[in-house]
C-alpha cells in the first residue's frame, strides 16, 4: 500500500510543476481578451452619437461654421463627455458650450475660437463696426 501511495505521490508531483505555467497562461489569455472587449466597448460607446444623420448633421454644421480639425473634435468631446444624444445643440445653445468647456479645461484660446465663430454675429455688410 505504502508502494501505490509513493507512486500517486511522485505522479502528483510531476504534474504540479507544469500545470502552473498552462493555468497561467490561460488566465493571461482569458484577461487580455477581457481588457480588450472593455476597451472596445468603451470606444464605441464614447461615439459622439448613435444616430448617422445627427453625426452627418454635426460634421455638416462644423463645415459650415469653419472649425478647424481641433475645434470640431473639442466639441466631439463635449458631446462624447456629456453623452448628448443631439450634439448639434451645442451649435445653438452657448450656456451648454460653455458649461461643458469650462468644466472640461479645454485651452482657452480654442474656446475663444470656437465662441467667435458659433456664437458671434457677423458684421451686416455696409453697416458700420459696433464701437
């Protein structure tokens, strides 16, 4: 009897020293894919909006308004941050714009500009500059 329990004892350790490594990687794999499918979810979770025709509508209304490539994606990123289902209110509704780019510390000079260009009325042509 002593004999078989020799013989399970030193099958048992033979198989100790190898089964760490395949759990370990195994749970290695298991957490990468893990972190990955969270990363993917955030990513397409952060979209500025689910609707296509509102992001159409967004990038539409950044053309026309002039806002270079920084700007545009500073008011993504308001819309993103804020999870605004209508990131086009940020065009016509200013204390929205300014709450959310004060709160998210954007640079002062890209908010000076993106205020000029949305929210400032442009001069009436032929009718003299406002003192």
């Amino acid at each position: 009897m002593k004999e078989i329990l020799e013989e399970i004892s030193r099958g048992f350790r033979g198989q100790i020293g190898s089964f760490p490594r395949v759990a370990a990687l195994a749970l290695l794999g298991i957490a990468a894919v893990g972190v990955s499918l969270l990363w993917l979810r955030g990513r397409l979770r952060g979209r500025v909006s689910a609707d296509p025709a509102a992001r159409e509508l967004f990038r539409h209304l950044c053309r026309v308004n002039k806002l270079a490539s920084p700007e545009s994606r500073m008011l993504a990123r308001i819309a993103r941050v804020y999870e605004m289902r209508d990131p086009v209110e940020l065009f016509v509704r200013r204390s929205l714009f300014e709450g959310a780019a004060s709160a998210l510390g954007v640079e002062g000079g890209l908010i000076e500009s993106v205020r000029r260009k949305l929210y400032e009325e442009p001069p009436v042509s032929g009718a003299p500059p406002a003192p």
